[in-house]
C-alpha cells in the first residue's frame, strides 16, 4: 500500500526540528534525502563486506566485488538496458557527460553539430562548450514557447542541416518542470543520423526510464538525486558506442596490459572505470533502487501530480508571485519555480530556512534559461516521494506571511 507518511517516517533525516519548526524539505531537485535502507545498506557494507573490488582474491575484495557487480545488475534492470557492460559508473551526471563529451566527442570534426536546449543545466552545456574551444564543432539552441515548452521545429530545422552528431537535451528540466517528448525527439535525431544524450539527473526519481524502448545513445544520472548516495552516478550508453570510444581516464583497472611504450584497455565496462571505484556508495544506489521500486510508478507518479497541483493552486494564490513556465500543472513534474515582486529569491528562502522550510534560490546551474526569462534568479519548491499536501500547504502561508513582512 502507497502511504506518503509511512515512506516519510522512512528518512531518518526529517524526524528533526529547525529552531523549534518541523523540517519540511522541499530541496530534493537539489539532493534527495536517504531512506534508512540505504544507510543501513552502506553501513553494513562498511562493517562487513569492505574491501577493493576487482582487486584481490580474499574474501572481503571477493564480497566487495560481488556487491559492486550486484549493484550494477541492479541499475541494468531499473533502466531496462540491454547489456550489464553498457552501465558504467561515474561520481554522478556531470562526470558522465563529460565522459561521452571528452571520449565520444573526441571523433568530432570543426563544423559538426551538437543540439542543446535553452533550459539545459550547465552540466549539459559547459562539457560541450569546451568541446568547441577544442574542437571547433558548433552548438545550436532550441528555444522555447511561453509556456516552457521546446520549440521542436527548431530541431527539425537544425536537423536538416545534416550536420548534427548529437542532440544532448535534459528529460526534465530542474526549473519549469517540463518534460520534453523524448520519444519523438530521439525518432527525429536518429532519422538524421544523429546520437541522443538524455540528461535524466530530474527525471529518474519521478518517472519511470527504459533506454531500450526510447532507443537512446546515451543517458546519465546522479544517484543522489534518486534517493541514494553522493559519490555515485551512472552513465548508460549503447554497447557498440563504448565499444569504439577510446578510455576517459587511465589507471588501475581499466587496462587489459600495459607495457612501456603503449598499454590496452580492458573490456566493458572497467575500459571506462578506472582505478578504485565507490563501491559503498554504489552497494547504497541499489539499496535505493531496491527501495524505490517496491512501490509502483502509477502510485508515485499520481501522488506527485497532486503534490504540484497542491503547489501550483496554493502559490498562485499569492499576489505578485509568478510561477515560471507552464499555467498548467498537468505539463510539469517534480518542482515549480517562482518570482515575487520586489523580493529577492535569496532573502524569501533564508527567512523560510529559519522556519524549517528547505527551498531553493538562485539560478539554479541554469544561467541561460534565467536570462532568456530575464531573471537573474528564482525559488524553487521541489518535491519528493516522502512530500505531503500538508507541507506545501504549510510552505504556502510562511511564504504568504513573509512577502506581507518584508514589504
């Protein structure tokens, strides 16, 4: 049975008061908080089973080496990929898309094309702009309507040009909530000849992913954002693309023989995980993944929904806050971001601290889609699993009571 306040009394984390208030964190686009399985797993690797994987033959490096492998069956299974060898882990979705900027994109030539979208964060656009200081390829931007939503005939122009070796674009973006359709953009990209990078550090705690039926090239997320640890991340790519990128880093593990004058890699996946991997921190993602998926994604999926439209209809209530991106609550997912007139993001969410009301301010790593809004900064109320009607409601009137305070 899915009941939010059993899965809250779950995070040991949020039994706590600030200056006398209950904790109501609604921060988890930022980090999402741990469930007691997943400590009790990481702990239980640390006071057990700690040893190197891949690196002895002892029983603690042959414990260690199963737990580490488990763990990747595990994420194999959560993301319904093909292959066990196509997940790679990484310290979180930055550095895998990194890995596929610096390794794939190592075989890009000045004049190719790589496609972003305006809301990206700057995990997904920086790595590909210093892959233009170096390689002299180019970037195209898709834009976006008023209501948030990518102007996808942007795309199919860019994609005409018959230059496009990527299309890098997040599954949900981290401000205005939206969900671009990646089943179509990944149909269109593939009928132009090029790859897709799915940036799902949002998406993966919300909705349910399966890279074999959207046929994506490539797709990263951070297991902190998934209610697992810090520390680890995952890279998914197709098994023929690993196959011919060349090592992102060189060391232990990752090489098959090295000599003093040339050295080969290993197979998949060690080719790309050199030296000694998180292994506790990788036994706590499958914890997470375990724990995440007892319950089903129709159950979580409709308790969220309520949980925005909550959020939506109590914020619009407010006068002089402005809610970014969509007027409909049914077209976002995961968190809602907002302005209020003559209030600066940072002293709103500050005072809303001291009450134990965790929110967000700032450009949120999202710099261009800020200034395409002409903002320089936002609030963010972000939800998870574990949040209930009752804490938004709560986050309402503080914020309600603080806009009347400040002016």
């Amino acid at each position: 049975m899915f009941d939010p306040s059993s899965i809250r009394r779950q995070f040991p984390i949020l039994d706590q008061t600030i200056d006398g208030h209950p904790l109501i964190y609604l921060d988890s686009a930022a980090t999402a908080q741990k469930p007691r399985a997943v400590l009790e797993a990481m702990q239980q690797f640390y006071e057990h089973d700690n040893g190197n994987a891949h690196r002895g033959m002892h029983v603690l490096a042959e414990r260690a080496t199963i737990a580490y492998e488990h763990a990747r069956q595990t994420v194999k299974k959560f993301l319904n990929a093909k292959h066990a060898h196509e997940i790679l882990f990484t310290k979180n979705a930055t550095e895998a898309i990194n890995l596929v900027a610096r390794s794939w994109g190592s075989t890009l030539q000045s004049g190719d094309v790589i496609v972003l979208s305006i809301v990206e964060h700057h995990s997904n656009i920086v790595p590909w702009l210093q892959l233009k200081e170096q390689k002299g390829i180019e970037l195209r931007w898709i834009d976006i309507d008023n209501e948030g939503q990518l102007k996808l005939e942007q795309l199919d122009e860019f994609l005409s040009e018959g230059n496009v070796k990527l299309v890098s674009i997040t599954g949900l973006s981290n401000v205005l909530g939206v969900c671009p359709p990646l089943e179509k953009i990944i149909a269109k990209a593939h009928a132009a000849k090029a790859k897709v990078l799915i940036d799902a550090a949002q998406l993966v705690a919300h909705h349910s992913i399966d890279v074999q039926k959207l046929d994506v090239d490539f797709l990263a997320f951070s297991g902190h954002k998934l209610y697992g640890p810090t520390g680890i991340g995952v890279l998914y790519a197709k098994e023929e693309l690993l196959d011919a990128m060349p090592p992102f880093l060189g060391g232990g593990t990752m090489i098959n023989e090295v000599m003093t004058e040339y050295f080969t890699p290993a197979d998949l996946p060690a080719k790309f995980e050199a030296g000694t991997q998180p292994m506790a921190e990788a036994v706590g993602l499958s914890a997470a993944i375990d724990w995440l998926t007892q319950y089903k994604w129709k159950d979580i999926e409709a308790h969220e929904k309520t949980l925005i439209e909550t959020a939506h209809k109590e914020l619009s209530a407010i006068q002089g806050l402005t809610i970014l991106g969509p007027k409909n609550p049914h077209d976002r997912s995961g968190c809602i971001s907002f302005t209020i007139d003559g209030i600066h993001p940072h002293d709103l969410t500050e005072i809303l601290g001291k009450q134990g009301i965790c929110l967000r301010a700032g450009h949120h790593c999202t710099q261009p889609l800020h200034r395409k809004l002409d903002i320089t900064a936002s609030s963010r109320l972000s939800i998870a699993i574990h949040s209930t009607s009752e804490e938004i409601q709560t986050t309402s009137a503080s914020t309600s009571d603080c806009i009347s305070r400040m002016r």
